[in-house]
C-alpha cells in the first residue's frame, strides 16, 4: 500500500503522476532540479523523509543514474518506480519485489489533466501490488512483461510520433498551395478513427483501395513535379499505396516507363 510517496521530476508526466497521486490521498512530495512552488531542489535529497515509494519521471536516459543517486539516503523498503516505455526495469537497482515500470503510452499536455478513466497504463512489476495501484490510478490499466513493453513502445513510436511526423510532411506539401493541413482534420480524425475500431487497412477508402490506377498515376506524377521535389513524400506516399492495393487484392502499379503486357 502506498501512503508517501517522492515524485521525481516535474515535467507533463511527473506533474500529472503526482496529482493524480494526491487525489487519490497519498501523500507526495515533489522534486526537481531546481526549487519551484511546492517543489524541492534535488539539493536537499539528502533531507528526504521516508516514503513508500519514489516515482522517477526523468528523460529515459537519467533513469539509471538517478536511481543509484537516490538510494543512500532512502529506507531499506523503499521501491523505485520509473515511466518509461523502453528503459527496463534492472535501470532500478532494487530488489525485484521493490521495483515497478507504470508506463502510460500516451503524451500529455502541460496544463491539461488526462483523462484518467480512460487511460492506458502498463504495468511492469513482480509483486502484484503495482497492478492494484495501476487500477486504481487508471481503470484500464494492463499488465505488460519484459518483451511485450518494448514492443508496445515501439508500436507507440509507429503509430504516435511518426503518424506526427507524416502529417507533418503532408503539411509542408500542402502549404506549396497555400492549404492549411487544419482543412483535413475531420478526415484524419474520422479515418483514424475508424481504423481504430476495425482492422485499420480494412477500413482505408480511396483511389488504392477501389484500384484507381489512373488516379494513382496523376498523384504520382504530381508529386514529382512540385516544385521543391521530397523523395521522402514520394517513397512513403509509393509504399503504403502499394500496401493498400495488396489489401484489397489488386496488383501493384507497373514501375515508371513500364506498359501493361511487358
């Protein structure tokens, strides 16, 4: 049962980590690099108070480092908890039963609390106690293991920061005619969606999926002849085209300077 606990780290994590703590009456303590409202210097570590646990929400590569500085002024019974997706759990040199990764694969917004009811937490841990304290934090939370972790965060990666990156390259694409990427958000929204409810390549429309071959060239074509050429946009915009075609069982187009019967 965790009653006190630090909280290491206040950026949109560990700041949404130790309110969503607090609201649930465990006493929390907040540090930070530096000493803000309501919040201690990392200096005056070697004055902390006992607590249950300490929940390390520090860039993934100051996991490890932060827990073994941490250790020498902490009880024995203390457990170490971190939130990262890909960092595993031995970053916590504690014994197994002491240690937990509560890893939400989501991003958070400064200012703006998640909706907690609904969001996903994985839990990483030996003793089952984490789970009970997953559950109460998120209802949703799930147990994760040592392969499927990574697995997910890599799936996280796909999914969040590199749809990010591709709306990103569409948007630089549109604004060489002067459109705004925002006149496409209830299609990417509702196509997202959708995608989310049932098999994500059964549910994509279009000229791939209906086999409109040429409407496919003119895009292609289109593509090439911007005026500032992005082969990037150009080999991701081929692959997934050809994946949808494969989908929905059609071939894929013949290569450039290719007829049909050759």
């Amino acid at each position: 049962m965790i009653n006190r606990a630090h909280v290491i780290g206040m950026g949109r994590l560990g700041r949404h980590w130790a309110d969503r703590l607090s609201a649930l009456n465990v006493t929390v303590h907040r540090w930070s690099r530096t000493a803000q409202d309501g919040v201690r210097s990392m200096s005056e570590w070697s004055q902390v108070e006992p607590a249950d646990a300490v929940f390390i929400a520090v860039p993934d590569d100051a996991i490890a480092s932060v827990a073994e500085s941490i250790l020498p002024h902490l009880p024995g019974s203390t457990a170490l908890v971190h939130h990262a997706g890909s960092v595993p759990l031995e970053a916590l040199p504690v014994e197994p039963e002491r240690r937990a990764v509560m890893w939400p694969p989501m991003t958070f917004t400064a200012g703006s609390a998640p909706d907690w009811d609904t969001l996903p937490l994985g839990i990483e841990a030996a003793d089952p106690q984490w789970m009970q304290l997953g559950l109460r934090m998120a209802p949703q939370a799930f147990a994760l293991t040592a392969t499927s972790r990574p697995a997910l965060h890599l799936g996280a990666v796909l999914a969040g920061n590199l749809t990010a990156a591709w709306l990103g390259v569409v948007e630089s694409y549109l604004k060489e005619h002067g459109l705004p990427l925002s006149a496409l958000a209830p299609l990417v929204e509702e196509s997202v969606k959708k995608a989310l409810e049932g098999g994500a390549l059964d549910t994509v429309s279009g000229p791939a999926s209906r086999n409109d071959a040429d409407t496919l060239q003119r895009q292609a074509a289109a593509l090439n002849c911007l005026s500032h050429p992005d082969q990037d946009l150009t080999l991701i915009h081929t692959l997934l085209t050809n994946r949808i075609l494969a989908q929905h069982g059609h071939p894929p187009p013949p290569l450039q300077g290719e007829t049909e019967g050759h």
